[in-house]
C-alpha cells in the first residue's frame, strides 16, 4: 500500500512538471495560470501541510488535496497546449533537476514570518504579556 502512494505522489509530481510547462505557454488561459501557480508552488515547496516523513499520513496532502487541484488545472487548460508540455516534460525526465537555494531560504523565511505572526497572536490573545513567571 504505501510503495503505491509514493508512485501515485511521484506522478502527481510529473504532471505538475507539466502544469508549468503549460502555465508558461502563450495559449493558456490566465485562470488557469493562477491556479497552476498555486500548485506548483505548493507541491515543489519543501514544507507540507503534513510533512512526507510522517507514515502514510505524510502523503495524505498531495493524495486528496493536490489530485482536485490538478483536475481544476487540467480542466482550464485547452488539450493541444497539454500534449505539447506532457512531450515537453517527458524530454525533461532524464535531465539534472536545478536547485534554486534563493527560493527556498524564500519560502523557509515565509514559514518562519508567518509562525512568528501567529505566536504573537496567540500570545495577545491569551495575554501572556500579564504572567509574572
């Protein structure tokens, strides 16, 4: 069971290869470019909603909600725009992935933004400014 939830991850990765290809390409709709951005970002970001080291769970996010958003995309995008990008893609495959540092110390200082902002809401919420510890 879980050799066939990482395969299914694995595709779903392959097919948000393709979904850039086709957010980049002049005949896509720009609905379905702001949707494909959202998936790529969320599905290539190296924080999930539920980290992949985690048994099973870990691939709960990109198993549910990543296969609806894909449906969506795929839905928005003309079928001759898809068949060039799947051709694109699969040229792709064997050739070295490019690691960008620059956006993921980006997206690790969003993360970390965004946990700070909600510690200091919860702390004003529960007015821990007031313990004398």
């Amino acid at each position: 069971m879980f050799s066939r939830l990482a395969q299914e991850a694995r595709r779903l990765k392959t097919e948000t290869l393709v979904l850039y290809l086709a957010a980049r390409h002049p005949a896509t709709p720009w609905s379905a470019r702001l949707l494909v951005a959202f998936i790529v970002g969320y599905a290539l970001s190296p924080i999930d909603l539920i980290p992949d080291f985690i048994p099973v769970l870990g691939y709960l996010d990109e198993l549910i909600l990543l296969p609806l958003l894909l449906g969506l995309a795929l839905r928005l995008i003309p079928p001759p725009v898809l068949a060039e990008c799947r051709q694109r893609a699969s040229e792709w495959a064997d050739r070295p992935r490019p690691a960008s540092h620059l956006a993921a110390i980006m997206i690790f200082m969003i993360w970390v933004l965004v946990s700070g902002a909600l510690a200091w809401w919860a702390c004003a919420l529960l007015d821990f400014g007031h313990l004398d510890i």
